[in-house]
C-alpha cells in the first residue's frame, strides 16, 4: 500500500500526464466521436475527474463542494449503481459543458483531493480507491491517444498528432521458438504490496502441456505475405462471426492502412507514414489475429501460456490479442458497491489481451495484468504472437 506522500505525487503525475496529451489538441479537437466506441477527450478529462469526486472527495473530504450536480449524468461511464448518465454513443453531442469548462472542474477536484490527502487522515480503505483512481486515469490515458487517433485517422487530412510519439519500435532479433515444459504453474498476481486489478486476484496453480511460443511478435512484412496469399478470402481460415464480419465491412487489411499509388501506407500519430515492414503489425482484431495464426498452421498463445513465457521475451508495444475468454480466475470476488462493476461485469464475449502497447501509460503494466476487448476491436495497438 503506498503512503499519503507516494500518493501524492501519483496523483499529481498522473493528473499532469493527462493534460500533456491533451495539449497537442486544438480546441476542436476535444469534442469529436466517429463511432460509439471512440469518446471525446473533452469526455475523458471529464470522466476521470468525475471518478475521484464520486468515489472519494464526496462522502468522505470535509466540507467538500460539488462543482456542478449535473456533471455526474454527463461524466459517469458505465457505473450503473452510482447514477444515471448520458448514452455512450452521445458523449459527442455535447457541445457544453465547454473544454473551458471541463479544465476548470479537473482544477477545483484536483485541488480538493490534494487538500484532502495532505491535512486528513484517510483511511487505507479510501488511499486505496484514490490508487485505484490513478491507474484508472493512466487507462484513459492510453485510450485518450488511441481514441485520438482514431478522431485524426478518419479525418481526410491524416492530421499529424505529435512528431515525437514513436508508435513503431523495431523487434531487431531473430525469431526463435521458446520450449515451455509440461507442468503446474502458478497464474496471477500475489503480491500484496504491489497495485492490480481485482481480475488479477485469485493466485492460482494451473497445469500447461508443453509448448512452444515466440520471442517475436508478428511484423507488417508476414502479415504482408498472409494478405498476398489472400487470407482475407480463405473461408477456412475464419470464424463464421468473423467471416461474416470481414464481408460485411469490406476488410481486407489492418486498420489505418492505405494503398497509395499502389504502395502501403499507415496511418500514425506522426501522420501518413510508409508502412514499415519490420514493426510489429498492429490494429488488427481477434478475428485477423486468429486467421494469421490459422494460415501459418499455429496458433494464439492462451493468456496462461503467455504469462509463463512471458519473462524470456520483448514485450511491451502491442497489446497480444491470446486464445482466452475474459472469465474470473478461481477465488475471484467483486468489490462491493459501484466499484464492483469495475471488471467482473464484462466477463463475457470478449477476449483477453496481454502486454500492454506504446500507448500504455508509464509504470501501469505488468505481466498478470489482463486487458480484454470484443473480437471484432482493433483501434487499440493490438498484435498477436505465434504460439504451437
């Protein structure tokens, strides 16, 4: 558990993170959501503000003043229990409250929580919702950049986002094949001392077949190869759902790629860039990464073979799509309350995501932590790696 002290300054360098994102942003960029799954990073800032006067400053800070009732119904997410809100699809419909506006709520609950922590004496209960608060906004931050991308790469401009954002890090070793013994392994997190998520929890011994899986995740260059030996045509290779899915929006490669004057290109952060064919492919969804690994006669590793291997190779640049259905571990239980719908409400129909990408947040991954999305997703930095 950390310190008042430690708190602090992870709340206050998060807090900062936030808002240096958001800086390379134009006024009109802030408001704009292509589709349901995408929000305005006027929502954003909003939203992981709202999270820490919901759940902490409201009920517990002395004196506390709510800077505006109606903030709530806009701001809240998906906490059913803590209130009505906007339907998500909405959140871009929003013109007020003003960018402005929103600055200045994120400044009065920033203010009020620092107060909080530096002359009361918070219960470790309540230290431990303002640490859950922090790596809750580090989320919205990776989302911030990926639902920014997705903003400026449906734009017919391919705005440049930022010069400096590297979205493309070079795996520049052989590819081998990593031999994981038959045996009982130990799955989870375990460490009191150290953040997770409650979908971490419940340590567990689980029994693996030996396997093999790579050092390397899959590069543009393959899946080059998959797309010219038409993959995305080989009913085979696919679920029905993602057959179905690949016909009816007329998907035959990666999202963000385009063909120009017969050469690829990719959209990035950067702008429109040629397509490197060393990075790791990326913005791929379960149903591409599943076909890849059907085409080249293997598969996607489960999450439980990837967290055993996972401390003899690189990771770290894409999220790894694996073989597993998002479901609890064994000994699981959800918090009470409205924290409770955090994780374990989702355990259905999504598939779990291991790693982390270049958009995840400073020091908020590590090897048990377990992203999930639906099959069809792929505006986050999703690859995949080969297992067999």
């Amino acid at each position: 558990m950390m310190t008042s002290r430690e708190l602090i300054q992870l709340f206050n360098d998060t807090r900062t993170h936030t808002e240096h994102i958001c800086s390379f942003l134009e006024t009109e960029d802030y408001v704009v959501q292509p589709v349901v799954d995408v929000s305005p990073p006027k929502w954003h800032l909003g939203h992981t503000t709202w999270f820490f006067e919901e759940f902490v400053l409201k009920n517990n800070a002395p004196d506390y003043q709510i800077y505006d009732e109606r903030y709530a119904y806009v701001f809240n997410s998906y906490y059913e229990s803590a209130g009505d809100k906007v339907v998500r699809s909405d959140r871009g419909n929003l013109s007020r409250p003003t960018v402005s506006d929103v600055y200045s709520y994120r400044k009065h609950v920033t203010d009020a929580l620092l107060k909080y922590l530096k002359k009361e004496n918070p219960s470790e209960k309540i230290l431990e919702v303002i640490e859950l608060g922090c790596h809750h906004e580090k989320q919205h931050q990776e989302l911030l950049l990926t639902d920014i991308k997705y903003i400026f790469g449906n734009n017919p401009l391919h705005p440049v986002y930022s010069e400096d954002f590297e979205e493309n890090p070079i795996q520049d070793f052989p590819q081998e094949w990593l031999e994981v013994k038959e045996g009982v392994y130990e799955i989870g997190h375990n460490k009191s001392k150290d953040f997770c998520y409650d979908n971490e929890l419940g340590f567990h011994k689980i029994y693996l077949h030996s396997y093999q899986i790579s050092n390397k995740l899959v590069t543009n260059k393959e899946y080059l190869e998959f797309m010219a030996d038409g993959g995305y045509l080989q009913v085979l290779l696919w679920h029905a759902e993602a057959w179905d899915w690949i016909n009816l929006h007329e998907i035959r490669s990666p999202f963000y790629w385009h063909k120009v004057e017969g050469e690829w290109q990719q959209y990035t952060l950067k702008g429109l860039k040629p397509l490197n064919p060393d990075a790791p492919v990326t913005h791929l969804s379960y149903y591409e990464a599943f076909a890849y690994a059907q085409w080249k006669g293997m598969r996607l590793p489960t999450e439980f073979e990837w967290e055993v291997a996972q401390k003899n190779f690189e990771w770290g640049s894409r999220w790894e799509w694996t073989e597993s259905a998002y479901s609890p571990y064994p000994f699981y239980t959800k918090e009470p309350g409205a924290l409770g719908e955090y994780n374990g409400k989702f355990m259905v129909n999504q598939k779990v995501l291991r790693g982390g990408s270049v958009a995840t947040a400073r020091n908020h991954t590590r090897y048990t932590y377990r992203n999930f999305f639906h099959p069809h997703l792929r505006w986050q930095f999703t690859g995949l790696r080969l297992a067999k």
